[in-house]
C-alpha cells in the first residue's frame, strides 16, 4: 500500500495555523493527529478532540516508554505528538496532519525527514501583535513571553520546506493544498511505485537482449 504524507505545520504563537488546519481537515481527506499536553483546557477545548490532556505525572510516564514521536516543554507546559497512531495512520495510506510548535517539528524532521514542513508566517508583526492580544486569554507578562519568542522564532523558517503567509486563511489553505498536490507528484516518492508497475517490467523485458536476437532473426527470414 502507498504511504501517506505526513505534512508538519507550524509558526510563532498568532500566525494562525490552528485554523488553517481546520480548514484544511474540513476541505480535504487528511487525518489530524491530536497532540497531548499538561497544559489546562482553554475554553471550549474537548479532551480527545482539541489535545489529549494530561497531568505531568502520566506525561513524563509516557516520555519514559517513548510513546511521543517528539515533545518539548513550551511556555511551562509539556506538548507532545503520540508516535504509534501517526505511524499507524501513514501505513494506511493516509496523509497525516501534524500542528506542533517548532521545537517539536525540528524533532520530527530528524526523526522522519519524508514529511513535508511548513511554516506559517504573518502579513507582518504588527498583525501578529494584534492576533495574540484579541485572543484576551494572555496576562500582560504572557503576552510579552509570547512577543519576545516569536521574533525568535521566525528565524527558524530556513529548516522549513516551504513558508506561506497568513493573509487570508483561504489564501493560506490553498497554497498548503498546491504544495501538497506537488510533493505527491515527486518522482522521489513515486519512483517505487513506477518502477514496480507492469510497463517497469516491460522495460527490463525489452532489455533482454534475447528478444533482440529473436526479432532479428525473423527480420531476416
């Protein structure tokens, strides 16, 4: 069975890429993996839904028996992607959808390399200011943590595949959705398949110099 794409998405706090990867879940046929964390449940967030929620006791279990694909502690809280359902999903053929922050996807890179990474960018950092103060769940102390980090963190585009901005989360989704239509198209990733195809054993038939022979010789009856 062909594998599916794992595609890591990810950016500074305020860029956005939480609805982008709704609406990307929405509008196509991926699989989004629910990452686990110790933090507390914003509201309206659902246990199993939006994150697996867990007390730092059971994580740290968890991280012993090397149950996270990757995981990293962000803004006091652990964060971690469960590693057998994300395998098990790409197995099957399914194209997994990983939301993690960039600590977590420099992880995964190292562990699988195969996946596509992007990098949510903002119009600007005055619009990425703005995002975070609307969402009005900060204390003026997190939102200056959260200032500081993102400046930072935009440096670390250049270990990403590709970078799109958040204009309009359509925009977005659409150019997420073309570089995912390109990546399935890469001769690297399809190479396998074609050559395993029946017009691949066809190929190395005809490269049987025996069949030459036999064709020359009935050309000279």
């Amino acid at each position: 069975m062909k594998k599916g794409l794992l595609i890591v998405i990810s950016g500074p706090s305020g860029t956005g890429k939480g609805t982008i990867c709704k609406e990307l879940i929405s509008k196509n046929n991926f699989w989004m993996s629910i990452s686990a964390t110790t933090r507390s449940p914003r509201k309206g967030e659902v246990d199993g839904i939006n994150y697996y929620f867990f007390t730092e006791e059971i994580f740290k279990a968890k991280v012993e028996n090397k149950d996270f694909l990757e995981y990293a502690k962000v803004y006091g809280n652990y964060y971690g992607t469960p590693k057998s359902e994300v395998l098990k999903a790409i197995d099957e053929g399914k194209d997994v959808v990983l939301e993690i922050d960039i600590q977590g996807a420099l992880k995964v890179k190292e562990a699988y390399p195969k996946g596509v990474f992007i990098f949510i960018l903002p119009p600007s950092m005055e619009e990425l200011k703005n995002r975070i103060i609307k969402r009005g769940s900060e204390t003026p102390e997190s939102l200056m943590t959260r200032f500081k980090s993102a400046y930072k963190e935009i440096n670390y585009v250049s270990k990403y595949n590709y970078a799109v901005i958040n204009d309009t989360i359509e925009c977005a989704v659409r150019n997420i959705e073309s570089i995912i239509a390109a990546e399935k198209c890469r001769v690297d990733r399809i190479k396998d398949e074609i050559l395993s195809s029946k017009e691949g054993v066809t190929y190395e038939q005809l490269d049987d110099k025996s069949i030459y022979c036999g064709f020359i010789e009935k050309s000279g009856e």
